[in-house]
C-alpha cells in the first residue's frame, strides 16, 4: 500500500464536547495522563515549546485549537485572527499529538449561553486594562476546556504572563485538580517574542516591532547596572519604543508579577509587561527581574 | 461494650478540601456514585427528603453543611443565620449519611479568594433583584463543591426555584458531568413551605406566614376556575397577603419558569414565585401553573 498523506496522519481531530469527554474518560480508565495545549491555532514555535513539554511529561496529549469570540471585544481582530487549519494539522501530526480539539463556536456557545468566570483583583491591569473582556473570556473557556479534556497536566506560555496568573488563580480558588505548568516565551532568532500576530506585520512592520524586545533587553541592562528607579527604567523603554517610528504604545507596566501592582523601585521580583501597538497588531512581550 | 451516642455515629465529618477530595477519589476508584446534598443546615423535613432521594439512588451520600458567605449581601443575616450543628449531626446519623462536609470560611474561601462565576440573564429578576450578591455566590460555591466533592448526581430542591435554574444552567454551560436533580418543595402539615429560615419567626409570626402559600393555594383555585389575567391574579395574591397583619411584600412574579419572563397571560407553564418579609424573615414560596 502507498503511503499517502492522509494515511500517515495520526492526528484525532475532535469537533463535539461529548466525543472528547468518552475519549478523556476512556484514557482516565486506562489511568493514563492527560495533557492539554489550549491555542487559538495557527501554531508557532511558541506552541510547540507547549506541546513538546505535554508530550515528554503526559501519556496522551489534547491540543485544542479554538478562536474564543468571548476574550474578544467588539472591536478587535475576532473575524480576522490569523487561521491556517491545515497547516496546523501538519504540525501537530509531525510532532505526534494524539487529539487535536477543535469544537465549533456554536459546540462551545450554543444559543442561550450564560455563564462566565471572573477573576478579580488581577484582570483590571496591564491587558485587561485596554481589553476589558479579554480574561472573563479567557478564564470561562479555560475552564469549559479542563471541564472537558479533564487534563492531568495544561500548559500555557510565559509570553501571556497575566493570562497565566489568572488561570493559576482559577484552578486554586476554585478547587480544580488540574496542574497548570508555565513554560517560557520562546523568541525568533533576532528576539522577536513569538505570536500569531506577528503574521499581520509587513516586512517593515516586522523590524518596527523588534522594538519591544530590544527595550526590554536595554532596560534589563541598565537594571544590571544598579538602576532600580521604575521612572527612569519606565522612560527609557518608551523612548526605545518611540524612537522606532509606526509605534503606539498601549502600556509599559514595571509591576509585581502576581498582584500587577505597579512598583516605584524594582526591588524583589518584578514584571516588565509591554504592549505595543505595530501596525494592525497589538503586540505584547515581558521579562522578570529576579531578585536582586 | 454499652453502646454510647458517640460509637453508634456513622456520619464521618471532614472540613478540610483535601481529605474530602481524597474520600471521593477513593470512591470513585471503587466505582461508587457519589450524590452531594449541599445545604446550610439547620436541617428540617426539605432536606431529608433531598438526602433521602440520594440514598436511593447513589451508592455513597455526601451533604455539606456550609453557611456561604459569598451569597449573603452586607445586609442580610449572615450572622444570625440558624445554627444548630449538632441536632444537624444527629439527623444525618440517624438517616445513615456517609460524609459530612464542613468546611470553614477560611478553607472554602482562604485570604486572597478572587474568582466568582456568574450565570447572566436569569439572576436579575425576583430573589437576584432584591438580593443582587445572591446567584454569584450561589454558583460559585456549588462549582467548588462539585470540584471537591465530584459527585455523580446532586440534589437541590424547587422552593429555590431560580437557585435550581441558575445551577442546571451553570452545569451545563460549563460541561460539567454531575446530573442535577430536582426535588419538590416540603411543606408543613399547614402549608408553610419548610425552610430554616422559619426558626427565626414567633408564635404569631408564624401564623401570619402562611399567608404566603395560602394566597399560592387561592391563585390556583382561581387559575383552574379559568381567570388567566395575570393582573387579577397577582392583585388577589398581593390582597390575601396584605389582609395578614404584618407582612411586608418583596415581589410577586408570575412568569415564565426558565426566563423569569414576566406574562401578561397565564399561557403554558408558568412559576408564581413570591417572596415576603414577615417580622425577621425574608420568606420564598413558590408553585407552577402547568400548560393548561
């Protein structure tokens, strides 16, 4: 028999809720781990540092790839979110994922839907500030999704730094049995924070954004030097990011990494969180200062 | 060996989150069907009868016994809500409960508790508008006793009838597996729908509280005479319960049983729901007019 394409493919692709909750109940009876990989899709590096670590460390790995219209507010990039299911497909086959989720909106929210999570304290900073529906969606499909896939183990990316906060937050408070591991940011070789919306910049574009990452390192240099005043880190960052023409800055937040309280002088542990606005992308990027 | 009250207790009772989830795990590890009966004690005839329904059709029955704060408003009688634990013991003994479950404040809601889940569109009208902190805390609650508690089936009873509409919708919105599971209202021989909330009420208050189910009771007579003007029929209950010296009226609904609708018409299913201030005591009853 002729090897074709589709033979080859070792992918499950899932659509409805109840087909992935047999499958996620016939691993648990075989008492095998589950790990999940919730993405909006159209994959990258970022992801499959995600999807790697799910696959060394569970028996079974779910990825699920699903654009939430619930985290997007009405004038933000829903309709033209980057998509390229096919593409994806290919990836997670290549790297051997077991199950790929991919439920309708209608599957997630049917007509008449009416719950959501919130979570307070931590969402009304830094993303949440200029996207005010951003974490209520986050965290209700978040758990609609460990609600589902029942996972062992869910792996989420350092770059969404405030986004992890929020779902470690929800799985204490609310007492779910899921261990969330955190794994770091990955960058382009010129450092360039990995993201799906990188694929809206033009080639310009693409070098004006290299402007947060090259920030971000300047003001860890500076740090370095014994610099702990947050106004003259602050100030250096936004003429780094200004300098560079064609940006907008939505904020620079030089905060707590878990309360997002915004510090005068980096002492202990702290957040750098950039968002920026390049051309039609908003984009984000973040370091920690360990303690120093 | 003389039998002491103590060495006849077969109720085993947990406060801790992690022991209890343990002692689910384990059962279900035995493939034993857990039915929860969430409750705030003070246990009468209501809650045993949703206790019962669990013992026969569960293979181990957990109550919890928790006095939520999150769903008691700044005003309301969190404090003076009735207490009587060891009567509460007693009771669950003697019916031959498997688990307890109380847990403190602090376990259920440590320093630094930041996620609540809301349930929109149906918690706005009759008890969720006089009481707007009420349905949050509700669900949320119930969503962590469900994660600790994982039961297969739970037992919640219609005098809360939008409590009951908040929850199924919750569990299904969320895709969570427990089945919910209604029980009728209990009354007292005379008609007062049992609640604990009824310990606070004196002799004469008391008496005046059955005005509540007896202005229900000549609803009906009147709807299955024919008369399905809701107008008439919400002013000759808002008359029957006037009459009754020392009553104070929260609403009256007559309304469409999922959507809290309000009707112009008795047409199709319909819930009067009432609720009712009597001395001390905010008072709910209910009862459904079926499609006639």
């Amino acid at each position: 028999m002729i090897e074709t394409k589709n033979s080859t493919r070792r992918v499950t692709v899932i659509s409805s809720i109840s087909e992935m909750k047999e499958i996620s109940q016939s691993f648990q009876k075989q008492n095998l781990t589950i790990g999940l990989v919730p993405t909006m899709g159209c994959l990258h590096e970022g992801h499959l540092s995600l999807i790697k670590k799910s696959l060394e460390s569970c028996d079974k790995t779910v990825v699920s790839i699903f654009v939430n219209p619930t985290q997007f507010g009405p004038k933000e990039d829903l309709e033209s979110y980057p998509r390229q299911f096919e593409n994806d497909i290919e990836k997670l086959d290549e790297i051997g994922v077991d199950i790929l989720f991919h439920p309708s909106k209608e599957e997630m929210y049917p007509t008449g839907y009416k719950t959501f999570v919130e979570v307070k304290n931590i969402t009304e900073q830094l993303c949440g500030k200029s996207r005010p529906d951003l974490f209520q969606g986050v965290a209700t499909v978040v758990l609609k999704l460990f609600n589902i896939v029942q996972p062992y183990n869910a792996f989420f990316g350092e770059k969404d730094w405030q986004q992890l906060a929020v779902i470690e937050t929800l799985v204490k408070d609310i007492n779910l049995d899921v261990a969330i591991i955190r794994v770091p940011l990955v960058r382009e070789n010129d450092g360039l924070a990995m993201s799906s919306r990188n694929r809206y910049l033009s080639v310009q574009e693409r070098q004006t954004a290299l402007s947060l990452s090259r920030s971000l390192q300047k003001a860890q240099d500076h740090i370095r030097q014994g610099i702990t005043s947050v106004k003259i880190i602050s100030n250096l960052i936004q003429q780094n990011i200004l300098e560079t023409e064609g940006t907008k800055i939505d904020y620079i937040s030089i905060c707590d990494p878990l309360s997002f309280k915004e510090k005068e002088q980096i002492r202990g542990r702290t957040l750098i969180a950039l968002a920026v606005k390049v051309g039609p992308s908003r984009l984000i990027d973040n370091c920690i200062i360990e303690e120093i």
